[in-house]
C-alpha cells in the first residue's frame, strides 16, 4: 500500500457515515442510553452468518480474520497475546472491524512496532475498510428484499 494514511482516512470516513446512518436507525442505535450510539452488535446480528461465509468465501480479509487485531489493556499489554482466529460474524464485527478502527483513532496504527508492523496496520485497515462496504451493501440489500415483497 503506497499510502497508508490515505487509505486509513477514507476507511475513517466511511466509518462515520455507517455510524451516522447507524444511530439514526432505531434498528442500529443502542437502547436506553441517554447519547446516540450506533449498535454494532445488532447491526452483526441482521447481518447473520451468511455474511461472514461471504467475507471469507471472497477472501477480502484474509488477515483481520485469521490473526485479527488486539486490544491494549491498561498495563499495555496487548490482548490476547495469540488471540484465535475469528469465526463468526459478531466477531468479525466487533473484534475486526471496531477493533481495527478503535485502534486507527485512537492512535495505535502506524506508530512503529517490531519489523513489519506497518504493513500489518496497512492491510487491516484495508481488510476492516474492505468488510465495512461489504456491510454496507449487504445490509442494504436485505432491507431493500425485505421492502420488495407483496
């Protein structure tokens, strides 16, 4: 990837346009809470395991999925040390994508790291940017086949 920062950029804004239509959603925003907050768990569960038969049959995640990305915890290690590969849609969701782009904004994608970290933040932005469109077109496609019928 000649740009990485371009490309974290525009996953970053297609990020935030899913969470605006998200929130405003009563089927994607969290209930009773007090603030606008996009539900990813719902949006996962509509998505169903044939969305994440479909990542993996199309190979646009090769990487997010079969060593997804960690949390730092607040002793700054990094959890789990060998974390599992993903195995269904929930986790794609929440430990790829969110995960991917709680790192990016937070500050702990392109910050340096043991040989090939850089190129490893590069292509989960990729994969996570790679897998947020897909969703958004999946979804989009199931609400519109639900909106057909007679």
């Amino acid at each position: 990837m000649k740009k990485p920062h371009l490309a974290a950029t525009r996953f970053a804004e297609d990020f935030g346009a899913m969470e605006y239509a998200m929130k405003r959603s009563p089927n994607y925003r969290r209930k009773n809470k007090a603030i606008a907050e996009a539900d990813w768990d719902a949006f996962a569960k509509d998505l169903g395991q044939e969305f994440f038969d479909h990542i993996v049959k199309s190979g646009v995640a090769k990487t997010l999925i079969g060593e997804p990305p960690r949390r730092l915890l607040a002793d700054m290690q990094w959890d789990p040390p060998n974390p599992a590969p993903l195995s269904n849609v929930a986790q794609l969701i929440i430990n790829g994508l969110c995960r991917v782009r709680n790192s990016y904004f937070h500050g702990e994608k392109f910050t340096g790291g043991p040989a090939g970290q850089w190129e490893r933040d590069a292509k989960l932005i990729e994969e996570a940017h790679a897998v947020l469109k897909n969703a958004g077109e999946f979804a989009f496609y199931q609400l519109r086949d639900v909106g057909d019928s007679d």
